[in-house]
C-alpha cells in the first residue's frame, strides 16, 4: 500500500450498479468478479468511503457478468435509481488466496514491464478478457499502448515483490509493433 494512503484507497471495485430494475427496488448490476455469480458471497460491501452499505438481499437473475439484484432497505423504484453508477467496493483480504502463477488485476496493473534484458518497456495499464484469454495493455516509454496476450510464452516473469513483469522476446516484439512470423 502507498504510504499515507487510507484503508479505503485499498478497496477495489467488485461491481457497479447500472441501472434500476422494475418497480420492486431491483438494480442491475455490472459484476467485475471473475465469477458473478459469487456476488452475494462477498456481501456486504462498501461505499467508495469503506463504510459497509450494500448487503446482497438476493441475486434474483444472472446474464454473463450482469446481475439483476436486490439490497437490504431498497424497496422501490425511486430509492434504486439513486443508486445508479454506485460502485460496490471489496477489501483485498475478503478474497480467496490464489493458486500459483494466478493473479488479481489489482495487483498487476501498474507494475512496471522490463525486456529480457531488463530494460524498462512501460507498464501495465490494464488488464482484459474479451473471451479468447486474458490481455495486457502495456503503456510503453513513449506512451503509446500495446496489447499482449498474458501467456506464459509472452509474459516470462511476474514478480509483485518487485514490482516487475518480464516479457519474452516475442512479445517485445508486439510493443515494437512487429510480429515474430516475419
């Protein structure tokens, strides 16, 4: 953690509430969790502040990463519309441990992107699946932004001690801009 930062700077998002739903105090909600349907397990969640506000009453229906749900004290339309772009905030610790060579988004972005050679590349935007796995968006030196697959050919070394994630030849290659097929 940052010096000087507080304890609710250590939360992260876990969902966003998108929208009301219904007349009943139901929202639909955008969950971040790599498994939505494990929404309600995490609850009760925080404000952006860290004071626990949202308990998960019941996940009434799941559609991929979208969730309609109720909350403990929203009982109508009006009250679950103020809610809307509220985020859903989770301490770190409430999660499960992980498995080797697995990591949390959270801790990987913004480490900094070294060569085989050790040599500064950028560092880690943001992470993202859109189906075909998981995909590093590097902000090199010169600013620009480049894609990686997260594969162990592309990605040889994370080292969150560090703050250091290696990349292969091939894929120094992908912030180069070329392509190792030619």
């Amino acid at each position: 953690m940052v010096s000087g930062s507080s304890p609710a700077s250590s939360l992260f998002c876990a969902a966003v509430i998108a929208s009301a739903h219904g007349i009943q105090g139901h929202v639909k909600v955008k969950c971040f969790l790599e498994d939505p349907a494990h929404l309600k397990t995490y609850s009760p969640y925080s404000n952006e502040e860290g004071e626990p506000v949202y308990t998960v009453k019941k996940v009434l229906s799941q559609n991929k990463d979208v969730l309609v749900v109720s909350f403990e004290g929203v009982t109508d339309r009006t009250k679950a519309e103020s809610l809307r772009g509220s985020k859903l905030m989770l301490a770190p610790e409430r999660l499960p441990e992980l498995v080797d060579d697995t990591y949390y988004h959270k801790d990987l972005i913004g480490l900094s992107v070294i060569s085989t050679e050790g040599q500064s590349a950028g560092t880690v935007h943001a992470l993202y699946n859109f189906g075909a796995g998981e995909l590093l968006e590097v902000k090199t030196i010169a600013g620009t932004l480049h894609m990686i697959p997260f594969t162990h050919e592309m990605v040889v070394e994370v080292d969150l001690e560090k703050g250091t994630l290696r990349l292969s030849k091939g894929a120094e290659l992908f912030l180069e801009g070329g392509s190792d097929d030619t």
